[in-house]
C-alpha cells in the first residue's frame, strides 16, 4: 500500500465522548445510590416502628355506632392520643384510675385534628374528669370509659360527643417522654408559673424559659399538686411539653441527622399502642403530608368548659361548656375549625 492508498483508505471513525452523556450517568448512578441507602434507612426505621411498638387490638367500636364524615370534611383526619403513667398513678394512690390493655393508668386525652389541607395541626386536651355521656353507662368522668369498655368504648365517647369519627388511636406512656426528651437533646419550655414537684426527689421549675432533661420532663408533665388550679395547669404543661418536643424534632438540626431521628424512634416506639392501621407505612405517609408544618402552625386548646363542679352522687367533675361543644363539632363537620379558633374565647383553657 502507497503512502496515497493509506490516504484514500476509508478510516474508522474515531467514538467521541460525550461528556454531557456521562456526566448524566455519574448523577443517575448517584441518585440511585442515594435511593438505595435512603430506603434502607427508611426500611429500619419502618422496621423499628412496627417491631417496637404494642398494636390494639380492635381499638374502633361497631360501624353501626360510628358517625360519617360529611363531604366538607372530606381528606380531614382525628387522632385520639391517650397518656398512660403507671408509676405516677401508684406514687399518688391513684389506683381508681381506669386501665389502658397495657395495664397502665388512663390518664390523659387529646384529640388531634389534622384539616385536608394539612396547613395546621390542632390539638385538644380533655380533662380527664369532664363529665360526660358514655354509652351504655349513663354520665360519668370520661376516663372511666377506659374501665368500662376498653379503647373502643373510649373511641365511641368521644366520637360521640363531637359527632365526628376518629381515624387512628395512640396511647403513650409517660416513661417514654424521659428517653423521647434525651435523644432530642433536651427540650425547652417557657414556664408561665415557678413551682416545686412533689416528692422526695421533687425539683424546683422557675418561671421562664428552662431546658429540660428527661427526668425534668417526666417532673414537668406530671405534676398538678403544686398548682391553685391543679389538673387545669398540669394540662397547660403538658401541652407546652409537646409543642417544644415538636418545635425540637421539626427543626433542621434534627430532620437533617438521621443518626438522631433514628435514635427518637427507638427511644419513643417501645412506649407506644397504636391501632392496626397506624402501622410505620400509615405514619410515614401523615408525616410526609406535614412536612410544610412548622411550630408556628401547631394550635393548643382545652375542651370549652364551664369549671369545676359537683355531680349527683359528689364527685368533683369539670363541666362541659355544651354550647361551645357543639360549634366545634359543626367546625369540625364543616372543615372550619382554624376559623373557629381565630374567633373564639378561650383564655385560661389551654396554650
């Protein structure tokens, strides 16, 4: 072969690179990774939610006892929370205290209202001793429903007292709050009333913002001896406790360390009984639909009532205020309950 022939000779095209092309790759081989390791985080997670916590069993009464959701309230969501505190029951001699299946004290009651948009989330504590209807037995306290019937009797009182149907249930017993506080970090509350706990190793509380640890925390929530108005305040507390405990895990040093969000699930899912269907898939995905929430958006109140009273056979009761009972059940029948809070009286009933 000439020198020419080698010249006029077809020649084999030379592969170009694409530097687009592979740098496209690099980012998709990336993402998939990132894919990967994502979901196997979000698998133990799942995995140490439902492994960890206690499932109640049949939490919901008959379908035919339960109220519908109207069209207006359609995507909306009600979550029963219930606190148990087994070792404060027994320090105070509370033994009268109706059970949760666990065999803890029913303590506490909040309905948790979450409206389609999920813009808010709103928060209602009921006072354990609201004298109130509960099916079958006539008009009691309403923690004794626990006693009565269990969770689903529980359900089907405070259904019925707002006419609205609650989707999920979960009880939470206070010893989890000690480890839920330390994995956090500590959560800080500001105290509205300086006061001293009960008991032999009871601490001292100042006014104003303070940090607590987790044995403070279990202190801070539980106590209602020291107060003039007792429960009432202990309530207020509580709501404070939660709404720092939330402003604490919503916040970018906690969501962005999976190490730490790891460690809160661990610590919180052994004290937790969650109905059937609030399995780790059913909380990921309400999590994932609250993601825009931030504190500010978190709304506290206490069940409308008139104060403390008496009942017929001499029990000290909290009297329910049935006028504002009923426009909350139309504010939640409606999907207006935000507007009704804007507007409405409630001062010295709750945060």
């Amino acid at each position: 072969m000439t020198t020419q022939d080698y010249y006029d000779a077809p020649q084999h095209p030379t592969k170009k690179r694409h530097p687009v092309r592979n740098t496209l790759l690099v980012l998709l081989a990336l993402l998939v990774a990132v894919a990967v390791v994502v979901a196997g985080y979000a698998f133990s997670l799942a995995t140490a939610f439902n492994s960890r916590t206690t499932t109640i069993e049949s939490a919901f009464p008959e379908d035919s006892t339960r109220p519908t959701r109207p069209a207006a309230a359609e995507g909306a969501m009600n979550i029963l929370l219930m606190g148990s505190d087994a070792r404060a029951a027994e320090t105070a001699g509370e033994s009268n205290l109706p059970e949760t299946p666990e065999g803890s004290r029913s303590d506490t009651m909040m309905l948790m209202h979450i409206p389609k948009d999920r813009a808010n989330i709103y928060v209602m504590s009921i006072m354990r001793d609201t004298w109130t209807e509960i099916p079958g037995y006539g008009m009691h306290k309403i923690n004794a429903a626990m006693s009565f019937g269990g969770v689903p009797l529980v359900v089907q009182t405070v259904e019925g007292m707002f006419d609205a149907p609650i989707d999920h249930v979960v009880i939470v017993d206070f010893e989890g709050f000690k480890g839920l506080t330390d994995a956090l970090g500590g959560v800080t509350v500001d105290n509205p009333i300086a006061f001293q706990s009960e008991g032999v190793n009871g601490e001292f509380f100042e006014q104003g913002p303070i940090t607590l640890d987790g044995e403070s925390a279990l202190k801070f929530v539980r106590e209602r001896y020291a107060f003039a108005d007792g429960d009432y305040q202990r309530v207020r507390n509580q709501q404070l406790y939660i709404k720092a405990v939330m402003s604490e895990f919503l916040s970018g040093s906690t969501l962005t360390n999976p190490a730490k969000v790891s460690r809160i699930v661990n610590e919180i899912s052994p004290y937790l009984s969650v109905d059937e269907q609030f399995d780790a898939a059913a909380v990921g995905s309400l999590a994932f639909s609250l993601r825009n929430v931030r504190t500010d958006d978190v709304k506290f109140f206490t069940l409308p009532n008139l104060g403390v009273g008496t009942s017929p056979d001499g029990q000290s009761i909290v009297v329910k205020d049935e006028a504002a009972i009923a426009e909350i059940a139309a504010a939640l029948d409606e999907g207006t309950l935000g507007d009704y809070l804007e507007t409405a009286n409630l001062s010295g009933q709750g945060a």
